[in-house]
DNA sequence: AGGTATGTTAATTG
DNA sequence: GCAATTAACATACC
C-alpha cells in the first residue's frame, strides 16, 4: 500500500531489520521486477555487501551499500518488504536479498508495476527523474509557491511527482477533504488560507499515517480514507460521498462541503 | 464475467 | 511549454 507515509513505514522496517548484514546472494524470483539490471549484474553488485543506510524521497526508497552502489525500489502499486529470519519466500516475492545468518529481506509486488534497480547516487536519480520536493521537508512558502500561478486543477497538481514527491491518489483525495475543496479546482482560484490549510493537512495527515502505521492503527473514524464509497455518509458533514473519474483516477469527495 | 486496485509513462489532443 | 485524457503495463480479488 504505497503512497509516502506506506514507503516511510517500510523504510523503518528495512533500518531495524537489513541493516549490517552481509549478503550471501541475491535470488530473482521475477527478472521483470528488475529497472536497469540484469540478474548477475544484480548479484554481483551486491553480494558480499552490506547494506548501511536507507533514505527515502517521495515513494522512492534508496538503500546505501558498503559499496558505491545504492539499491533503489520503488513500491508500484502492490510493493511491499518483507524480512523473514528463515523459510521460503512468500508467493509475491519478486526479489530475495539473503543474508549470511539465513535471513532474507523480499521485495513483495504481485502486480509487478514497482520494480528493483540500481543506482551509483541517490541524489542524482532524483534530479534525473525529475522528482519535486519530499513534502516532509517543505515549507508552508515553498508549498505556496508550487501551488500559485498555476492553473491546473489542484488535485492533478497534486498528484504529480515533479511538483512534490510522495502524494497519491489516496492521500490527496485526503487532504482535499479534510481542506474543504473540490479536486477539480483549478489552483489559480484557491485563496492564500485555503493553500494554507492544505498544507496543515498535508503535514498532519502524513505524519499521523506514519505514527498510525508505526503503531499498527488505523485511520482516525473522521478521515475519509476508510470511507472510500459511494454514497457513505460524510463523516464531516452529513453530506454524501461521491465518486468520480477524474485526471484517471477513481476519486472520493463529498460534493456538500468540498467546494 | 466484469469492475476495481495506494503508480508511472507515453501518446495524443487542445 | 502546459494541461487534460486515455491507454498501457500485469495480476489478483470480489
């Protein structure tokens, strides 16, 4: 389930559970998972390694070696990590990185659109694919100026990887309920409170999913996120939730108080 | 059987 | 160049 706060969850559990070991092989289950490498390009790159750190920016995870080499995932829409101290791989598992003590850490993607590759710089495959700004680290004036001046509508804006990096269709139908406005706004005629407010939403709603996560918790009851139906009651307002297509994505709203 | 799915990208059209 | 739309990718679930 992979959108910032799904990909920041599986950055801690990468840190606490992959870290200092030293790999013992690498077993592709599935060479299409793989971006820009071939399977004994794979292994050669990384067994005998360590992996030391691992970073995230928007739903991109960067995993550092004792090499120079960084491993690079990206979740897709059914990626997930799964770390197991021994037995077999589970049925999704695409790529099995196995350490010496007989653990192995498995990159899960049952519909294969998240893939595996290997980068020499974190830093440069952001700048080369384009990525805009980790919400986490922007600044209310930083998120202002992103959003003014264009005339797009908000919720496309949003969702796209280069203007900031990390929201999807979930989390910005979330911040746009809770902010009060219509995805299909377009972002030049949205006041200076409300790209405020949005912001506060962003910040919160992203922070509170990582801690919920942390935690094992679900959504707060108040949140749309649980409630993605149609004609579910607003758990704001009263109204009713509604559901259309729009910029391709199956979008959530309650057409009463998101104006 | 058909609709749906947390993502990205290329192609097309305006 | 920007914005919107659609299709495509591959797979499973209900």
């Amino acid at each position: 389930m992979p959108e910032l706060p799904e990909v920041e969850t599986y950055r801690r559990y990468f840190e606490r559970h992959a870290l200092e070991q030293e790999l013992a092989a690498v077993d592709v289950h599935d060479p299409r998972i793989l971006e820009n490498v071939t399977p004994p390009i794979l292994q050669r790159r990384f067994v005998g390694t360590r992996f030391v750190s691992v970073r995230r920016h928007g739903k991109h995870l960067f995993a550092a070696t004792s090499s120079d080499r960084w491993l690079h995932l990206h979740f897709g829409m059914s990626g997930d990590l799964i770390y197991s101290a021994a037995g077999e791989p589970s049925r999704f598992a695409r790529v099995s990185f196995r350490f010496r003590n007989g653990a192995r850490l498995s990159f899960d993607d049952m519909r294969l659109f998240g893939w595996v590759a290997v980068v020499d710089s974190a830093e440069d495959e952001i700048v080369r694919r384009e990525l805009g700004p980790d919400p986490l680290e922007l600044s209310a004036r930083a998120f202002a100026a992103i959003v003014n001046g264009r005339r797009g509508a908000i919720k496309a804006l949003l969702m796209n990887q280069s203007n900031i990096a990390g929201l999807g269709n979930l989390y910005v139908d979330e911040m746009l309920f809770q902010s009060s406005i219509d995805p299909r706004r377009a972002a030049d005629t949205l006041t200076e409170r409300e790209i405020s407010t949005m912001y506060r939403a962003m910040k919160k709603i992203l922070e509170t999913m990582i801690e919920l996560h942390a935690n094992d918790r679900p959504a707060p009851r108040r949140w749309l996120i649980d409630r993605r139906d149609v004609d579910n009651p607003c758990p704001r307002c009263g109204g009713r939730i509604t559901r259309a297509t729009l910029f391709g994505r199956t979008t959530y709203f309650c057409a009463d108080h998101q104006t």
